[in-house]
C-alpha cells in the first residue's frame, strides 16, 4: 500500500512493513526508528524541561511566540527545527 501522505523534509522514508520506521521524524542523531528515537528523545528532553522548571528558559507572556521559544528550548537538541511552525505541503 503506498504512503499518501505528502513528502515532506520532517519525516525520513517510510520502511514498508515495519512500524518502527513509519513517519519518524528527521533528527539530530539520524535515528530512524520510534524505539530508539523515543529514548534519546525523553532523556534529552527531560533535561530542558528539569531547566525550565529551575526558572531557566524563555521568558514571555504564552503567546504564540513564546510558545514556539519554549519548545524551541525544549526540543533543541533533538529536531533542528524546533521551536518553528512546520509547513504542510498541499494535497493535488
């Protein structure tokens, strides 16, 4: 069965019949599978929140901004795209 999601830059290929390689989105690391990517992700992760909870991080009023700077903060070691809206591509 073919993918019919649009192709974006967020994803690496999928790997037909295997859900562990299905929709992982691109990393720092170049990690290609859920498994792996969820522990390196919740460890480093759960640095930048242990920072943020100790007062360090960005400051602001919740706006969109802010929110996108938190997890900019958050997730910066893990996707080079965090804290950035994501642009979808249009379906044809």
């Amino acid at each position: 069965m073919a993918d019919e999601r649009p192709k974006g830059s967020y994803t690496y290929p999928n790997t037909p019949d295997d859900p562990d390689r299905t929709n992982v989105l691109k990393n720092r690391w170049g990690i290609e599978t859920h498994s792996e990517l969820r522990v390196k992700e919740y460890r480093a992760t759960a640095v930048r929140m242990g920072e943020i909870a100790e007062g360090d991080g960005p400051k602001g009023n919740f706006d969109k901004a802010h929110l996108k700077a938190i997890h900019g903060y958050i997730f910066q070691d893990v996707y080079e795209w965090a804290g950035h809206t994501r642009q979808r591509k249009s379906r044809r």
